[in-house]
C-alpha cells in the first residue's frame, strides 16, 4: 500500500467514526443554540476547516507532480526568451 492510501483510509475510517458522535453532539449544539442565541458554531467551523485541510492535502497529494511540472515549464518559457 502506499502512503496516499493509507493517509485516504485512515481518513475515511476517521470520518466514519466520529460521524455519529458529531451527529449527536451536534443535535445537542442546536439544543443549546436555541436557548443561547448568540453563540457561535466553532465545532462546525473547526469541522469544515478539517475537511477542507484534507482535500487540499488529497489533490496536492494526487496533481502535485503534475503541477510542479506545469510550474516549472511555464518559468522555463519565460526564463528562456
């Protein structure tokens, strides 16, 4: 197996354990909201930040050679005229 696979199945199972806890604890947070308005969400907040930290890291993972190349082709083009 090979490093991305194993980081993309820790992240699943991580995902897929915590589902029904955060389901809960968030029904719970709505509760609360309801009798304390002005609090924030900073659970959902912090969960989409990790999401989005894992895709980022997923395609980095994935396109980053194909990137780096484009990359250093376009500073090629622009350093050779």
């Amino acid at each position: 197996m090979t490093l991305l696979s194993v980081w993309i199945a820790a992240l699943c199972h991580f995902l897929l354990t915590f589902r029904t806890s955060l389901w809960t604890q968030r029904c719970a947070e709505l509760e609360e909201r309801s009798r304390h308005p002005e609090r924030g969400d900073v659970p959902g907040w912090v969960m989409v930040t990790l999401m989005t930290a894992a895709l980022v890291a997923l395609l980095l993972a994935v396109a980053g050679p194909a990137l780096e190349g484009l990359f250093r082709q376009a500073i090629d083009t622009v350093t050779r005229k």
